[in-house]
C-alpha cells in the first residue's frame, strides 16, 4: 500500500502516474522498428504489419494482430498491395488503406471481410498519408494523396466520398494535419509552415492559433483530443501550443527545448482534467507537457508507439504497455502524503481497525465530526474503480465497506455496482483476455459494447457469465451471445450438418428472442444450405423463414411457410417472387396445390390482369369457372358481336363443364340478343340487353303483342308469369279493352283476383268489376272488397259461411250506414260459428 | 313493455377511448406531411372518419379541400394531395394514374396516402409496378374499431364477408387480430376465449401471435370472456326477415354507420333529416329492442307522457314556469323531435310491412323455418319471382328454402333458377355460382334419396307429421343440418302456443316466437357449458373449427363474479344483424350480463346477398 504514489510524478498541480498493464506477451525479434503499427482505442487489438521495407523481391511483409497483452489472434503474409495505413474500425474490424486508395477489411482473426475504394482520384495521384478517425457517425478515413488534396469518407459503412477543398500554397508532404469533428462536421486541420488551415466541405479557412509564439517559423505537429474539444501543436522551435480546437482559446504553452520533431504526440487527458497536458515522444523520451513550465520525463528503453484514450495514453513498446494518466482526484485525495481528505482518514482508520487498535476510533470520530463519513465512502468506492491492483481496489472497498457501518441510510448502490464492474473489469483485463480497460473508459463505451468485444473475439462463454453476473436482459444479453455463437458455430466446415443444428438448438432452446432465421442466413451464407434449412425448422415464427428460404430457392417451401404464417402479405410476396420467378406453367402448378395463395393470386389478377386468370382457369381445366369468366366479360363488352362470341365460348366451356343448364341459359341469352337487336333495327325500340322479362314488357307496353307472345312461345315462359307480365303491363297503359280480350282469349292461370288489384290500383272501379264474378269462390270477399262493394263481398262471405271473412267485412262496414246489413251479418256469423 | 337495464347490470366499459385514439393517430399523420393539402377520401370511409374527426377538426391541422374518391380523373390546384383509403387495389391504380397523368403534365405535387386499417403488400406492388413507388409516401392509420354504440363496436369493412368467405382472400385475417390486439392492450387481457369457424380460428391464431410478441400486461381486464363465430355458421339468422325496431329500421331505411337518413315520408316535410341512432336517443333507446308490434302502443303511451309533462306547465307560477322552461323543457322539446321522427318511422314502415305480401312472405318464412307446406312455399316464391317483386327478396327466399331443405330439388332448382334468369338477366348465373359455392343455395345431388323420400312422403301424409318424419330421416342424413340443427338446439318453438310478444320468453321473439337465431343460440350454450363438451354433435353438424381456449391471465380465474367476468365480448367475422344484437342484448338481460359486440360490419339479408352479386349495381 506504500508504494501506491510510487509511479507518481507532479506536474503543476496535479500528478501523473504510469502503470504497468501488461508484459508483452508477443515475441517481437526487433521490438516495433519498421513496424506499422496499429492499436484501437478502448483496449482493443494491436495490429502490426511486418516487415514492410523489402529486403529481398520474394519476401513478403507479415501482417499479425495481437491482443492488447500481445497474445496473437492472427498472423498471414500480406499478398496485397502496399499498405500506407491501418486502422481500426468502432466494431474490432482492421481496416488496411493501401497505395492506390483501395481499403481491405478484416476482422479481428485475419478473416477477409470487403473491400472498398477511396475513389479514383486516389487511386491516380496515390496516397500520401491516411488518417483513421473515429466519430459520432462510425468510423471514418480520410486521405491526402499524391495531389495534396483530401479525399475523406465520414462512415466507412456508409461510403460517400467527400473531396475537400485545395489548401493555397501546400508543398510536399512535410506539412502535418488531423482530422476534427466540429458542428456535427468533419473537418480537416492542415499545417502548411507557420499556417494553419481548417478544410471543411465547401472552404479552406485559414486560421492562427491566439498567442503561439512568434519564435516558431512552422508547425511540426498537430494533434487532437480525443473528444475532438482540444488541440495541441508542437513547433519547430520547440514549442507546445495548447487551447481549444476551434482555436477560440489558448490554454498554455510550454517550450521544450527540444528542436528535432517528435515522433508522436497525444493529449494525455481525462474527463475533469485539473490542466491540459499533452504527452509528446521522440527517439527515446517521453515528455509530458502541461501547464507549468517544467515537465515529467521519462526515458524510453525501445521504440514505442502512444495510443491516446479517453482518460490517458497508452504506451506500447516491445516489451511492455502502460498507461499514463493524470492521476485521478479521487486517488490523490486518499494517498497523497500526509492527506487529510475524509477517504484518506477512513482508508487510515480501517487500517488501524484491523490492526485491531483503537486509533481506528479515533480517525472514525475525526470523520463524523466534519460529518463527512459518506464523503470519505464515496472518494473510496470512486478511487476504487480508478485503481489497477485488485489488491488495492480490495483495500479501498473494504475501508468503504467498513465506513458504510457507521452510516444508516448510506444508498447502497454505488458501492454494489462499483464492486459489480470491478469483478468484470479484472475478468477482461486478465491477461488471457487483454482487455485493458479503465473504469471510465468502460462506463463511457457501456456494457452492450463491451460484450460485443467479447464476442467478436468469440470469448462467447465469458460474454454470457459477464451478461449473466451483471443480470442483462436476456434478449439483450445472453441471447444476443449465443446468437453470435451460433452464427460462428455454423460456419465451422469440419462438423456435419446434423451436429451443428443439433448442438445450436440444444444450447439456444430455451433462449429468449433468439431468431434462427438469422443463424439461417449466416449458414447460407457460407454455404450450407441444408444445415440452413434444418435451423429454420427451430425458427417459431414461420413468417422469419420465408425471406431466407426464398433466397435459397426452396419456393415451395417457402410458400407453404408463408401460409402458414396466416400473414397475406407474406403469401403474397412469395407468389409476386414465384411469378417473376419461375416460367408460367410452373408457377400455376405451383398454386394449385397450395389454395390460398391461388386465391390471394386470382383477387389480384381480377383487378390487374383479366387474361393471366383466364390462363389460370385453363390451366386447371376449370370450364365452370371459364364459363362464368366469358358470361362477366360479356356484360362488360359494349358491342354486339363480340358480346355474343363471348357467351358462345361461355357456352362451348359449360358444355365441357357438363352444366346443361347454364349452357342452355346462355344459349337463351344469345338467342334473346338476337332476336332483341332484330326488334331493335326493325322497330328502333332500344331492347338490347335487357332481360327476357323487361324485353317482353317493353314490347307489350308499345304494343307488340304478338312479339311478345313469339318470346313467350320460344322461351317457354311459364304461363303464371306471362299472364302476370301482360296483365302489369296492359294495366300499367291503362289499354283496357286489350285487357278484357287477354281475360277472355282462355282461363286465367293466375285467377282473376290479379285483373280486380290491377284496375283498383289504377283507380278504375269500372273495369274492375267486370272481373269480379269472374273470381274463384275462395277470393270472392276479397274481391268485392277491393271494388268497395261491402253488400256483395257481404253476400259472398255469408254463402261461404266462413267465420273470419264475415268478420272481415263486418270490420269494413261503418255502423251508420250498413246497419241492416251489419245485422245481417252478425247472425251468419252466429250460425257459422255454431256449426 | 320498454326493455329496462337490470339493475345488477355490469358497467361497459368506456369505448369513447378508441376514437380517442385513432383521432390522434389521424391528426399525426396528417401533420406529417406539413402545409396546406386536399384530402380525398374513400366514399364508404366517410361516415366513419366523420365519427372520428369531423370537418373542422381536419381544417384545423391544414386539410384544404375534402374530396370524395370517385375513381375518376381530379380538379384539384393544390400542391398537396393525400389519399385516405381503404387497401384496394382500384384505389391504388387509380391515384396512381393520376400521378403519373401529373408526370406527363409536368406537374409537381407531394403525394401521400394513408391506408386504413393498414396496408397490403399487394396495394404497394401495384404502385411499383405503375412506377411511382418513389412518389407517394404511404402509411398506415390503424383505425381498426369505430364504436357505434356502448356496445357495439365495428370494423366498418363490410368487404371482409365477400373477400374471406367467398374469394377465399384471407388478408383480413390479420386484421381481426389487430382489433382483439387493439382491445386487449387498452381494456386488459381475456381470461377465456371460444370460438367456431375456420375464420375465427385464424383471427384467433393471428391475435395470439401478436400477443406473444407484444409485451405481456397484467392489468385488470373489463371485459374476460371473447366468443368468436364466423358469419357462415349461421346463415339462416341474417337471411329472415328482421321484426324488431332497430333491423326493421336497418332493412328499410338502411342504417349507415350508426345514422340513419329519414326520407320526406317519415319526416313529413320536404326535406330528408339524417338521425343517430344510438342509446343517446332516449326514445329509440327503449324501443330499439321491442318487436314492431309494440313499438306503436308505446310510442303512444310515449306521446302521453310528453303531453302531461307539457302540460304541468298549466298553473305553474313565475319560479316554477322559470325552472320547467330552463330544465325540462329542452330535454322535453328533444324528447318531442325525436319522438315525432320515430312514430314517422313506424308510420311508414307500417304502410309498407301491413301489406298483404309482407304477410305473406313472413307465413312462407315461418313455413320453411319450420319445415311445414314446403310445396306451398315453393309455389310462393315461384310467384315472387315471376311478379318481379324484388330481386334480393326473391333470392332470399331461395336461399332459405335451400338451406332450410338442404338443397333443392333438381326440377325445382332448375326451373325455378330458369325463371329468376328470365326475371332478372343471365348475368346471375355468377350470383347463382357464388351461391353454390358457399352453399346457400344448392341443387340436391342425385342419391341424396333421403330428402327425396321426403318430400314424397310429404305429399302422401299431411304436412305435420312430414314434419316430424324430416326430423327422424335428418339425423340419420348426412348433410341436412339446418332441420337436426334445430332441432337438437330447438330452435323453432313448437307452433300453435300463442307466443305473448309483449313477455318476450327467449331470444325467439325477435322472429315473432318462430325462431331462435342459432348464432344467439350457441353462443348461450356455450357460455352455459363454459365449453363445447355436450355440444360435439352440434358443432359436428357446423363443420367444427370450435375452439375454448383460457387466456393468459390465470390471476382472473380467482376474481369469478366480478363484473368484468359478466361481460362478454361476441366478435361475428362476416357481419352480424341488428336482430341478433337485440337477441343478445335479451340473453344478457335474462342472464345478468352484457354482451358487447364486434363485427367485422353491421349486416342484412340485402347486405349479405348484394355481397354475392358480381359487379351489379
């Protein structure tokens, strides 16, 4: 615990400290010399290309990437082009730029992934030097080639390729430049000598940093924060410029006295920083530059390359990685020598406790009576997290946990989570794993990206006991793992179908919100397509499988998948697919078999393609259905002729269908049009399309009486409904003598009732009872009534002696002037209703 | 006798939230496209928007003009057009055409279009395949249930019957789903769902798919049971005549979405007056559910009320005079309009139903319900048809015959399908195929000799005991359902007892005590069992498809007796008749419960026929 402030150096007010991380574990024959080096930030992958100066025609440069703690995860001879840059994408993937602009992909195992361009300018003019950069929208790379202008593209995901502006005057590549983003713009900042240039989209704006000293005639070095929020230069005279990246505000400046360029400079800041400090490097000395005018050096054994972080740098040389960092206020209040801070008294006063003497007492009591106890456990649970050593951060939660004792509502949950993310924070920093995360930098990327990490470097059973100890969400955590499990599970060549589904489903069976169709599609994808397939089968949602199976060219399990979805719009896609797809004999085989979908497909054409449902019906030798089809088209067609060609195919089809009747109905209806058109051109009435018993109508009621009776005769017009037909009609044209000889030509079918309604409803009592006596005995009241002779249906009724029909008439009579007969009545009822 | 609530009667649930909800969803997609804009609207979605969000509503959030979607070509100047349709794909060719006429033209306008209840891949293929996939942007308004009274609520697609039962299209399988979804997610989850028919099924299977993936809510449910049944179940119920107010109102005037249009006849003045028709309306409220022969007495007794409550103001003082006119007198003065409308109502129905044939067509109904003088019937409709005196009804009574008789003889068929030909145009030999197709109205096969004995022995013996002997041949037939149907669940009372309208005993008496509907009829058996067991024959005889299925929540088991387990959702898939709500409204009475009822539409015998017309006006 002594030897805590050990590794710690002032600068100004604060103090840095430099702590080991790792001892490489690579074996490196010339450390990092002539190495192109790449690390990610946040802990990530270091990538090294080997190798890269020719010494003989047939050696090949070596690319290997390695863990953060030199453990190597992939290692291949560069068959490509030469490579200016690499870099590391936000998700783990390498991203190698080469000479000609083009960039390859590879993931964290040296598995080729895509390629893609930088354009052809580049690719003409050659680049001269590249800049991977990270920002709100992804990763992004920009480019000065061999025509000094900037090709930069923002998201290497999203490729729109931006050429910026010329910069007036730029020679050579000499000059130093970075990339910032600002205004939610990428932006690229170039130094041209003692000028300094901000390139945007649309200009080139020329900018100079407030109070850098004259003394400097150019500018050697530009660096970036890494919240793009602060810049720092470095001047050929030695000089470090600090301030704001929008160039607004200088912070400090510090002369170095150092002329000779430095080989890397980064910021060397954390989020609530005391000063601004930068940490500059040359051929064997570190330098860390801040505020003051002095400076902490460090002498460097080997070359090394600086990986700027969130809350530090770290140093990567052959041998060994550290970090340096400003030591944070939290651990400077509790081991500053002789620190009177309320964490310090409580650390102190928890040793003395287990030393088992009183003094812890005393310290406790020196704490209470500021009443800053939860103050001294809060700066123990904080500095906790910033501490490397698990022995430390035991110290510090243990003094924490101790304090919290005399404390009675003290929120539990900083202590919990702190202890929480330290367990995990340990697991990855092993040194198998090599992660090695701060506890800022892990709160600052969160959890769901660090199982990411995780699983691209398939450490899939520690993901899952990370999601499972921090009790993730199960569809955000484990699922997701095992998801990506799978996935990689099925890309394994070596094992047979049934062992890889069998294993994926015994492992993911009780998973939630896992989607076999996606496992599915990585099996396609990497060529197996059965094993796809089978994983479908575990897939619940059948509506999942279809899109996959159609792409894998099962059609017709994919329509039968889609059915049974009961999703119609998915049946629908497939057949939209199918159609397009197969050749059409194919395709109508394909329906018949699955009915739904042949219904869904014949709504469909009956809006947009009247002929292919004709096919359809063809196909399935469906003469009914044809018949029917020609009998709709007839009545849509306006001319003549070909609305009677059409019923006759309507015909042929119901004859091949064996429906006599619907043939010979259709065979009426051709003569009926016939026979109408005829009538028509001879007569001009308009009849053409109107039923046989509108048509007859019509020729009735101008007179075309023994047209109608042709119709009646040729199409066997039922008489019931001929006589019902000519007598409306007659009626309705008031041709009442034509009526009386239609009475008389033979015995009414439909009785006589019917002639007496008719001339009551034209108000023609006069012809009316002309009809009376002709009526049956049954509907004699009846009619009497309709005349409104009261006396006769009364007379009627009595000799019918039925009850109900004198009680009729009896209701028709008014008392005052059918007294007699109202008598009348009564008394035959009377007698009716004895017998 | 005015149908009271009981008071024991559970509270609905508020369904005011649901047009809530669909306004505001209505009111975000139109500001999404910002700026002034015409909207053109699908004719049959007019009512129901207006129930929505009404002409002011929609000016406020910067709808210019309102125009009807007539399919043909537009004047219009604005810069912004938006479609508010149903998924048709008419509909979607049509503004297709004029988009791309606007192409042709050189005109630039913003297209959108919003489909409700959603929309369908087949709607945004064709708007590919026109090519101006990339000129309109589209979206969904999930405006899946209008709630036309406390409880009725409906999915105003009165096409669900035709697409799903006869073209065999499924796509609105989906949105039954959505809607029980929609329910679930704002009124709590069901404890027990039964259902029949192979559409039930689906909806029932899509609704539990959507369950799962949604997110699981435990919240007390208000209302626990769901029944759902398919419209081809029963056929017989919404072919019969109607005889309670509300469906006789609905069969003559045609209610539209909850509101009616009383022509000069009724109103007796010159103009037409459009009237909601729900249980806001104090009057129709209490006579909705009587049957028609009482509606008259009561409106009377109604008109001597009103009178007396006039009258009151005679020897009134200042005070008092002041307090009737500012209390009383404006819900009198309602009272008095309303009442004025129905007894114009009533009046003129009565003119049309009193006729002759309007008796005449009910004896042949009741006859054929109840299997008695089928010959005289056949002669009947014979005549119907050869008066010409209405298409529909005469194709109503053929299907009722055939369904009744289990498919008509093959000389009767013939000939009386020959004549309706001659009557109304060969174009109905397609009626007649949709018809057969769904089994409405069929030739009896050769073979089928049962039916065929029958009707001989029907000749020989007299009718009544025919009657019976149908019933004795029906069980052992394979296929004559409707006959063993009835009886089983005895469903036409026996004939001669005086059935007292006005004491109403069962469901029966919305037919004039002949019929108890069979939709009506299960659902009570049902409930009654908590279950199909004891009912396999019936469901048997109704082509299965019957399921019971407990729902998620299992912590309502323990609740029994609450009021939410007193209310009963009834979803029919095809349409259900105003008949059949007056039933169930009864049933709920007698039980002590409330039955709420979602229908894909409010249908009736001309509804459900007009639906088997091919492209007739």
């Amino acid at each position: 615990m002594a030897f805590v402030t050990a590794n710690w150096n002032p600068l100004g007010e604060a103090f840095y400290r430099k702590i080991e991380l790792y001892e490489m574990g690579w074996n490196l024959k010339d450390g990092l010399r002539e190495c192109l080096v790449a690390a990610a930030p946040y802990g990530g992958p270091i990538a090294l290309l080997k190798g890269r100066i020719r010494r003989s025609p047939s050696a090949r440069p070596q690319l290997e990437i390695y863990s953060s703690s030199g453990l190597p995860l992939a290692s291949f001879p560069w068959k490509s082009g030469v490579v200016k840059q690499l870099g590391w994408t936000v998700t783990d993937d390498l991203l190698c730029v080469q000479e000609d602009g083009t960039v390859l992909v590879y993931d964290l195992f040296g598995g080729f992934k895509r390629h893609f361009s930088m354009g052809n300018e580049v690719s003409q003019s050659q680049v001269l030097d590249t800049k991977i950069f990270h920002s709100p929208y992804g990763t992004g790379v920009a480019i000065l080639t061999g025509a000094l202008r900037f090709t930069l593209a923002t998201n290497i995901d999203d490729i729109k390729l931006r050429r910026l502006p010329e910069v007036p005057g730029l020679q050579g590549a000499s000059s130093c430049w970075a990339v910032l983003t600002q205004d939610r713009q990428c932006k690229v900042l170039v130094a041209n000598e003692s000028q300094l240039f901000i390139l945007d989209n649309t200009a080139c704006t020329p900018v100079t940093p407030p109070g850098l000293s004259p003394e400097a005639s150019s500018i050697v070095h530009i660096c970036v924060s890494f919240s793009y929020k602060y810049l720092a230069l470095i001047t050929d005279s030695g000089h470090v410029w600090m301030g704001t990246s929008n160039l607004k505000e200088k912070l400090s400046e510090v002369d170095t006295k150092i002329k000779t360029p430095p080989k890397q400079m980064a910021w060397c800041r954390r989020p609530k920083s005391q000063q601004p400090s930068a940490v500059v490097m040359w051929d064997g000395l570190l330098l860390v530059v801040g505020e003051s005018k002095e400076t902490i050096k460090y002498h460097l054994d080997d070359e090394s390359i600086l990986v700027p972080e969130l809350d530090g740098v770290r140093i990567i040389s052959g041998t060994h990685h550290e970090l340096l960092q400003e030591v944070p206020g939290a651990c400077e209040e509790i081991f500053k020598i002789a620190s009177m801070a309320p964490g310090a008294l409580l650390l102190e006063a928890h040793k003395e406790y287990e030393k088992e003497s009183q003094k812890a007492d005393e310290y406790l009591r020196e704490i209470k009576e500021q009443s800053l106890l939860s103050e001294a456990v809060r700066q123990c649970v904080e500095a906790a997290g910033h501490e490397h050593e698990p022995e430390t951060q035991k110290t510090l939660l243990r003094a924490a946990s101790f304090g919290k004792c005399f404390l009675s509502n003290f929120p539990p949950e900083q202590f919990v989570s702190m202890c929480r993310d330290l367990r995990v924070l340990n697991a990855v920093r092993d040194y198998t794993v090599g992660i090695p995360l701060t506890h800022t930098q892990f709160k600052q990327m969160t959890l769901q990206v660090l199982i990411d990490r995780l699983v691209y470097r398939k450490l899939y059973p520690l993901a899952i006991e990370v999601c499972r100890y921090l009790k993730t969400p199960e569809y955000l955590g484990v699922s997701r793992v095992l998801k990506h499990w799978a996935c990689f599970k099925v890309q394994q060549k070596e094992e047979s179908d049934e062992v890889i589904a069998k294993a994926v489903s015994v492992k993911l069976a009780d998973a939630a919100g896992i989607s076999y169709s996606e496992i599915a599609t990585k099996a396609y994808e990497s060529g197996r397509t059965e094993l796809a397939i089978k994983l479908l089968e575990f897939e619940p949602r059948s509506g999942e499988q279809v899109p996959l199976l159609l792409k894998m060219k099962k059609s017709p399990l994919a329509l039968s998948k889609a059915i049974e979805s009961g999703d119609t719009d998915l049946v629908y896609t497939v057949v939209m697919y199918l159609k397009n797809e197969l050749n059409r004999g194919d395709f109508f085989m394909m329906l018949r078999n699955q009915p739904v979908a042949l219904s869904l497909y014949r709504q469909f054409c009956k809006h947009q393609e009247q002929d292919t449902l004709k096919d359809l019906f063809n196909q399935d030798d469906d003469h009914e259905e044809l018949g029917n089809f020609y009998v709709k088209a007839s009545y849509k067609e306006k001319r003549l002729e070909a609305r009677i060609a059409l019923l006759q195919s309507a015909v042929d089809e119901y004859y091949k269908a064996k429906n006599e009747f619907s043939a010979k109905a259709t065979e009426d209806e051709m003569r009926l049009l016939r026979f109408q058109r005829k009538l028509e051109e001879e007569k001009g009435e308009p009849l053409v399309g109107f039923p046989l018993h509108e048509t007859m109508t019509m020729l009735l009621s101008v007179g075309l009486h023994k047209h109608a009776e042709q119709l009646y005769k040729d199409f066997r017009v039922p008489d019931k409904r001929f006589w019902w037909l000519k007598l409306k009609a007659l009626a309705e044209k008031e041709d009442w003598e034509e009526l009386e000889k239609f009475a008389k030509s033979k015995k009414s079918p439909i009785g006589y009732l019917p002639f007496v309604e008719v001339c009551i409803k034209r108000h023609n009592k006069f012809e009316a009872k002309k009809y009376v006596s002709k009526v049956t005995p049954e509907q004699k009241v009846k009619a009497h009534l309709a005349v409104g002779d009261v006396e006769g249906a009364a007379e009627a009724a009595i000799e019918r002696r039925s009850e109900s029909e004198i009680s009729t008439v009896l209701s028709r009579c008014s008392s005052t002037t059918d007294h007699l007969l109202m008598e009348r009545l009564n008394r035959a009822k009377a007698t009716a209703a004895k017998k | 006798m005015a149908q009271t609530e009981r008071r024991d009667a559970p509270e609905l649930p508020d369904f005011s939230l649901l047009k809530r909800l669909a306004r505001d969803q209505l009111i975000f997609l139109l500001e999404q496209l910002p700026g002034k804009k015409d909207l053109f609207i699908d004719a049959d979605l007019m009512s129901p928007l207006d129930r929505i969000a009404n002409v002011t509503i929609l000016k406020q959030h910067e709808v210019d003009k309102l125009y009807k979607v007539e399919l043909k070509p537009i004047v219009s100047s604005s810069d912004q057009l938006c479609f508010l349709i149903r998924p048709r794909i008419q509909t979607v060719k049509w503004i297709s055409e004029l988009v791309n006429s606007d192409k042709t033209a050189g005109r630039f306008r913003r297209y959108k279009i919003i489909f409700t209840p959603q929309k369908f891949y087949a709607c945004e293929t064709v708007l590919e395949e026109q090519g101006v996939y990339g000129d309109v942007t589209t979206d969904e308004w999930n405006f899946y249930i209008l709630p036309l009274d406390d409880d009725i609520l409906s999915l105003e697609l009165p096409e669900f019957f035709r697409d799903n039962f006869l073209e065999g299209d499924q796509r609105w399988v989906t949105t039954g789903g959505s809607a029980l979804n929609l329910l679930q997610s704002v009124y709590g989850s069901f404890s027990k769902i039964y259902g029949i028919g192979r559409c039930a099924k689906m909806v029932y299977e899509s609704w539990r798919e959507l369950m799962e993936q949604g997110e699981q809510r435990t919240r007390q449910p208000e209302f626990a049971k769901v029944f759902l049944i398919d419209r081809d179940v029963d056929f017989v119920t919404p072919l019969c005549s109607q005889v309670v107010y509300e469906g006789l109102v609905d069969d003559i005037f045609r209610i539209k979405c909850g509101s009616v249009e009383f022509g000069p006849d009724v109103t007796s003045s010159d103009k037409s007056i459009k009237v909601m028709l729900n249980s806001q309306d104090k009057v129709f409220n209490e006579i909705r559910n009587e049957h028609f022969s009482n509606v008259f007495g009561f409106l009377s007794q109604k008109a001597k009320n009103l009178q007396t409550a006039y009258d009151k103001r005679r020897g009134m003082d200042i005070q008092q005079m002041k307090a009737f006119v500012a209390d009383e007198l404006k819900g009198l003065k309602q009272e008095h309009r309303l009442l004025s409308l129905h007894i114009g109502a009533s009046e003129s129905m009565m003119k049309k139903k009193t006729k002759q044939d309007f008796q005449e067509l009910l004896k042949t109904e009741h006859s054929l319900l109840e299997g008695f003088e089928i010959r005289e019937c056949i002669t009947c409709i014979e005549e119907h048809i050869n008066r010409q005196v209405s298409m529909i009804e005469s194709l109503r009574l053929l299907c009722l015959l055939s369904i009744t008789e289990n498919g008509l003889l093959s000389k009767d068929y013939r000939s009386l399908k020959a004549q309706y030909l001659q009557s109304y145009g060969i174009e109905h030999l397609l009626t007649f195929a949709n018809l057969k197709q769904l089994g409405l109205l069929e030739e009896q096969q050769a073979g089928e000799t049962l039916t065929v004995m029958e009707s001989k022995v029907g000749k020989l013996v007299n009718d009544k005991t025919a009657g019976k002997l149908t019933d004795a041949f029906s069980s052992l037939a394979k296929k004559s359902n409707f006959r063993a149907l009835s009886k089983k669940l005895t469903l036409v009372p026996k004939s001669g007892e005086e059935y007292d309208l006005r004491v109403p005993r069962d469901m029966a008496y919305i037919f004039s005590g002949a019929y108890i509907p069979l939709s009506c009829k299960l659902i009570e058996q049902v409930l009654e069992r908590d279950g199909w067991t004891g009912l396999e024959e019936v469901s048997r005889m109704l082509n299965g498809q019957e399921f019971a299925v407990t729902g998620g929540s299992s912590s309502s088991e323990a609740r029994t007796k609450t009021d939410a387990q007193r209310i009963v959702l009834v979803m029919f898939l095809g349409g259900c008749t105003f008949s059949e709500i007056s039933a169930l409204r009864f049933l709920g009475k007698e039980r002590g419960c409330r039955f709420i009822v979602l229908t894909t539409a409010i249908t009736n015998s001309a509804r459900l026929l007009e639906a088997f017309l091919d492209n007739h006006p």
